[in-house]
C-alpha cells in the first residue's frame, strides 16, 4: 500500500496516509491508457466540417460548349472537380469521431496513470487548499514551499471551501483545478505533478476503485 507524507502549504510535513492500493499502487496497463487517451483526443474533433461536391455547388446546368469540333477538350460542366469553384473530390464531410471505450477499461486506465505518479514520485498529498485570502502571490509561494514546477494539477473534493484558492490560481499559467470525479487520463499524463488535498486522496480510493 503506497505511503505518502501529508504536507501542510508551508511544505511541512504533518503526518502520513495509507494511499488505496488498488488505486495508487497497481503495475501500469500502458494500452488502457493509450485507448484513454485517444478516446479523449478524439473527442474534441468537432467532426462539422464539410466541403460541397459537384452535385452540390451552384451553376454549371448546362454543357459549357458542344462536345466535338471546337479543338477544346470535351466538358459536360462548369462545376465539375477540374474547374475553379467546381465540386471538391472526396472532401470532408460531417462525422463523429467518438470511440467506444469500456467501463473497466476507463476505470483500469485511470488507476494506471495515477499509480505511475506514484510509481514517477510525481504526486503530493497537502492537508487542504484553504486559503485566508484571495491572493495570487501567496498561492506562488505556496507552490515554492512544495517544490512544485511546470505543469501541475490540484485535486480536491467537492466538499471542500477551496474557492479562495480557485481565484488565486487561475491566473497561472501551467496550474489546473480538478476534482476527484472530473479526473481524466490526459490530464494526469500531460502534468508533471499531482498534487491532491487530503480528503481528496481518502475520496479517491473510494471512486475509482
């Protein structure tokens, strides 16, 4: 079972918790969260664009010229693919680019990517994010105090007051605010850190188990 200390904003270290072992502590499946992650990806294709084929471009209702006897090549249509604002020759056309992925399979991907932080020691566990005041340089120096560079996400509990520090940090660049429940694959992969308050952690083991 993954151990980890519990730091207060200072960086200190106040005591430890038993992270959930079949959460934080199993070995990897690197092909779920490959499948995961090109689900999501997939997902912000819009799929709305379309281009008009010669059937459905305006004009060019009648053959330009007769077929023999102008030394020209032959051409039924001014809007055929070949002609300037003829029809687009197999252009895109409205789809969805969703990808089915299964219950287990989400669930055994996000387990993997939040058990390789572990495994990276890339994840922390603070005792809350509850700040006194709505201040951006007192969230930086909380960020020094725990060491924590480039991209880094928060997780928190729903139930938590952490709405001062929300409106501290969403000026930063490279810091991102989840919860336990809007965790995703992409987003833990793509951040260098993790950083979960410790109710969250506890909430954790009990969601995504």
């Amino acid at each position: 079972m993954p151990t980890l200390q519990v730091l207060n904003l200072e960086g200190k270290e106040l005591h430890e918790i038993e992270l959930a072992s079949d959460v934080f502590g199993i070995a990897p499946n690197t092909q779920a969260m490959f499948d995961a992650v090109m689900v999501q990806r997939h997902s912000l294709h819009q799929g709305t664009h379309k281009t008009k084929g010669r059937s459905e471009v305006s004009g060019g209702g009648r053959k330009p010229w007769r077929q023999k006897g102008t030394g020209r090549a032959r051409q039924g249509s001014i809007r055929a693919p070949q002609w300037r604002g003829g029809g687009i020759v197999f252009g895109p056309t409205p789809r969805s680019y969703d990808i089915k992925l299964n219950r287990k399979v989400r669930r055994l991907a996000l387990r993997s990517a939040l058990s390789q932080k572990v495994i990276d020691e890339r994840i922390k566990v603070v005792e809350n994010l509850e700040l006194s005041e709505i201040k951006t340089q007192q969230f930086i120096k909380t960020l020094e105090a725990l060491n924590l560079e480039k991209k880094t996400i928060f997780v928190v509990d729903a139930s938590e007051n952490i709405e001062n520090a929300y409106l501290s940090m969403r000026n930063l660049k490279n810091v991102m605010l989840l919860s336990v429940e809007t965790l995703n694959v992409y987003d833990i992969l793509n951040a260098d850190n993790l950083v979960l308050t410790e109710t969250a952690a506890k909430n954790a083991g009990e969601v995504w188990a």
